[in-house]
C-alpha cells in the first residue's frame, strides 16, 4: 500500500477517486428505486440507464485503484457491498413489477450472502478470497440480465423482457456453479 504522500500525488493525476466512484453506485440504488416505483417506458428506460453507468463504475472503479495504485481498506470493503446492493435492489425491485420469478432473485442472493460470508473466514485465515473467473462470468450475466428486464418493453422489434429473462437463466447457472466452485475450492475452511 502506497504512503499517503504517494497517493496524495497520484490522486492529483486521475480525475476520480476509485472510493467516489463507488460511492456513486451507493448512491444510485435509492434513484433505481425510486424510477421501478413507476412502471412505465420513460421509467425504465432511465432505471436501465442508471444502473448500466452504476455497473460501468464497477469496473472503472477497480481499474483506476489498481492503475494508480490507489487501492484502500475502504474500498476494498465498500466496492463488493456497493456491488451487491445496487444488483440485489434491481432484482428485489423487479420482482413485483413480475419481470423476475422471486425464487430466482432468491437463488441469488442467498449465494452472494453465503458466500460473502465464506470469504470473511477465508480472509481471517489469511487465504486469498478473490472472486474466480466464474465469479466475473456470474456478475457479467447478472449485469446482462438486468438491464433488458429494465427495459421490459419491446423497441424496434426487440422483446427485452424475453432477451433479460435468457440472460437471466444464464446467470442463474452461473451463479450456483461459481457458489458451488467456491466452497469445494475452500472446503477446508469449512469447521464441522
């Protein structure tokens, strides 16, 4: 980890923090919120919208930390959490407006409570609890899920509803099989 005048200059050479960049998702959650509580076409057309610059931060976020040597305690805590609450309320928030069947949304996030649960006792063995590659095919297919069921409606002959709730499935496979690697992968973590 760099020295605090070593950040101070480094932060002077990128226009955004990483932190304020997650932050931004944090903040985004109300407003996704608040845009489903209106179903309509100029509504989700704006919560897709909202939520695809939220991901984009994602990744933009981690990549300025790791190209500026900007990675914190901070962030390293608040980037998973700002991740999993800005997917976990689109998909909480689909579920009445019967874009989701609320089993899935379950599913899913009973993995992701599992297994940040798992990866607290895996870093207190010391042990590197990154997510896999089957981990970052598990966020991208929810992400890719996601915004379409936003979208809901058809435009130029697209049915978004019917392309989300394919991606959809796709998540869900990858979700269970990125939970179930993860534990078989740190099984021995696991006290009887």
């Amino acid at each position: 980890m760099a020295a605090p005048e070593q950040i101070k200059g480094k932060i002077s050479k990128v226009l955004i923090h990483p932190n304020s960049l997650t932050m931004f998702r944090v903040m985004a959650v109300p407003l996704l919120i608040v845009l489903l509580l209106f179903d309509n076409r100029i509504t989700a057309a704006l919560a897709a919208f909202v939520f695809s610059v939220a991901a984009i931060t994602d990744y933009l976020d981690g990549y300025i930390a790791r190209r500026y040597e900007l990675v914190s305690n901070l962030g390293k805590i608040l980037d998973p959490l700002a991740d999993k609450m800005l997917v976990s309320t689109a998909f909480i928030m689909l579920i009445p407006l019967e874009r989701v069947p609320a089993w899935i949304v379950c599913v899913i996030i009973g993995r992701e409570l599992a297994i940040t649960g798992f990866r607290n006792i895996i870093s207190d063995h010391g042990d590197d609890a990154s997510a896999s590659m089957l981990g970052k095919y598990k966020t991208g297919f929810q992400i890719a899920a996601i915004i379409p069921l936003l979208i809901h409606f058809t435009y130029f002959r697209i049915d978004f509803h019917m392309v989300g709730s394919l991606l959809l499935w796709i998540a869900l496979v990858f979700t269970v099989w990125s939970g179930v690697d993860y534990i078989v992968r740190f099984r021995k973590y696991i006290e009887y």
